[in-house]
C-alpha cells in the first residue's frame, strides 16, 4: 500500500447547521476536537453525511478550510470533491487541495453514470491536476454504478490515487480489493466494519462515530491487535444502532442528526430536500439508544 492516509477510525462528519439552516461553524469547531478526543483519525468533511449535495460552493470550500485550520494536523483531513460533472469535480479538488485537504473522496458520477471506461478518464482528470492522494468512493445504492475490479486495477496506476472507500456491503468483494486492487482499503459502512479490518482493511469511515466516535475507535483498536472476537463483541452491541433499527431508519443523515440532538449536540436538522422525521421514528430512535446505554 502506498502513502497510507490514515488508519483506523475516520468519522463521515455530518455538518452542523443554524436554526436558520446557515453552517454552525462555532459547534463544527466543537464536534472536530470531539472527534480527536475520541481517537477518530480520519475527518471526512463535505461527504454524503456532511450534505455536500445542498452546500454551495463557497460554503464547501469554507467548511473544507475550517476543518484544516481547526485540525490542525492533529488528524487527516479527506475533502468530498466529487460530482456528476468532471470539470467541476476537478475545479472543487483543486480548491480544497489548495485549502490544504490531506485527501480528496471522489464517488461515482451519479445520475448521468458513466462506462467503467468513463470512470477512468472521470477519476483520472483529478489526478492529473492535483498532488495529494485520493480515495475513490464506491456506492452502488447512491450512484447507480460499480467500479469494477480491473477499473480501481487501472486507477491505482495513478500515483496519488491511493485508496477506496468501499460500501456496497458484499465481503467476497472486499476480499478482492484487499488483496488484488493496489489500493488502501477503507469499510464504508458499520456493520462491515469488524469483517472488513479482519481482512485487511486499513480502517473505517464511519457514520456511527459521529455520535460514539470512542466506540467506533475502540472496534478499529481491537482488530489492529488482532483482537477480532472482542472487536465483534463491541460491533454486536451497535448492531441495531447502526442499521435500519437507528442511524439508517431514514435516509442518512437524517436519523444521525436526531441521535446527536438526543444527547443534547443541537446540530439542528438537514437541508432540504431532506427533513426531519416523524415523532414515532425519533421515538424509535430514542428507544435504541436507551438499549444501548447512550441515554
């Protein structure tokens, strides 16, 4: 593997918003040393969980800029650039390569999709134009299109294209990229967590961690050490938590956003077209982490 980013627990950090649906930059500041307090090493800002989608530019490079200043090298850094449209993913990656992101995260074009021989010269027109590494983001259920085998084979040709996030949930799959694709490995979703580092991979992004980042770093710990039974153990604990029972019972960040305004971290609601759930749901939700200790 090559220039290794960061290993272990990385956190797909939501981004917090005022009453007025304006960025709270004040409590990002707060929810960042959270973070590192927790032992997250990897901050993903602007991914699908941080609401990218609805931000505008100036506001995606600002939060990109903030997480930089305010990290402070004490964790890595991976900007969301990505986009359906490859001349303003490659403008985006520049300016945050610029705003001093240690990584860019590039998922699939969605929508329009593309030819895995599309993909190439897609993922390939950023790292061209920019010198830090880059993770390439694979989600079939967001995007519309797998990245294949032989396409991350030929990406990994590429110098600073260096890891993927995978999250199509298929262990067999994973496998192969560990041992065959060239590329650092990341578990793009919590219950593959544990399977995934057992494997191989070289650590997580996680949506969990947003509301116990020291559980989703203890999980990472414990396979390092080759401590998978004990990791398990931990895993099954959040088991429900962490799936369509709690933090995906909605469309993600929704219910992520209501369990940390359940432990009193106002991070206030998504930006439209997302919106809050209903009461019955937060009710579940709640009920969930009352199980698990959290409330």
């Amino acid at each position: 593997m090559q220039n290794t980013i960061y290993t272990g627990s990385g956190v797909a950090l939501v981004t917090p918003m005022n009453a007025d649906g304006s960025i709270n930059y004040p409590l990002m500041a707060d929810l960042i040393d959270r973070q590192i307090k927790g032992g997250t090493k990897g901050l993903i800002i602007c991914g699908t969980t941080g609401e990218a989608s609805t931000m505008s530019h100036k506001e995606h490079i600002e939060c990109i800029r903030f997480a930089v200043e305010k990290t402070a090298k004490r964790a890595a850094v991976v900007a969301g650039t990505g986009s359906n449209d490859t001349a303003y993913m490659v403008e985006l990656s520049v300016e945050a390569e610029k705003a001093g992101a240690d990584m860019l995260l590039l998922m699939s074009p969605y929508y329009n999709k593309t030819s895995q021989r599309g993909l190439v010269k897609h993922f390939g027109a950023v790292a061209d134009r920019v010198k830090i590494p880059i993770m390439l983001y694979n989600i079939v259920s967001r995007t519309g299109i797998r990245i294949e085998l032989h396409t991350f084979k030929t990406l990994a040709e590429y110098p600073n294209i260096t890891a993927v996030k995978e999250s199509g949930g298929d262990v067999a799959y994973i496998s192969t990229l560990i041992n065959e694709s060239g590329l650092d490995v990341y578990s793009g979703d919590d219950y593959m967590n544990v399977p995934s580092l057992a494997l191989g991979a070289v650590g997580t992004v996680s949506v969990m961690a947003n509301v116990i980042p020291e559980a989703a770093s203890k999980i990472c710990e414990l396979c390092a050490e080759n401590n998978v039974l004990e990791a398990g153990r931990l895993n099954q604990k959040y088991a429900r938590f962490m799936g369509s029972e709690g933090l995906f019972m909605d469309v993600s960040p929704i219910p992520v956003k209501h369990a940390m305004r359940l432990l009193g971290i106002d991070v206030g609601s998504a930006r439209l077209p997302l919106c809050d759930m209903e009461e019955a749901s937060i009710e579940k939700l709640r009920a969930e982490m009352v199980k698990i200790g959290l409330l």
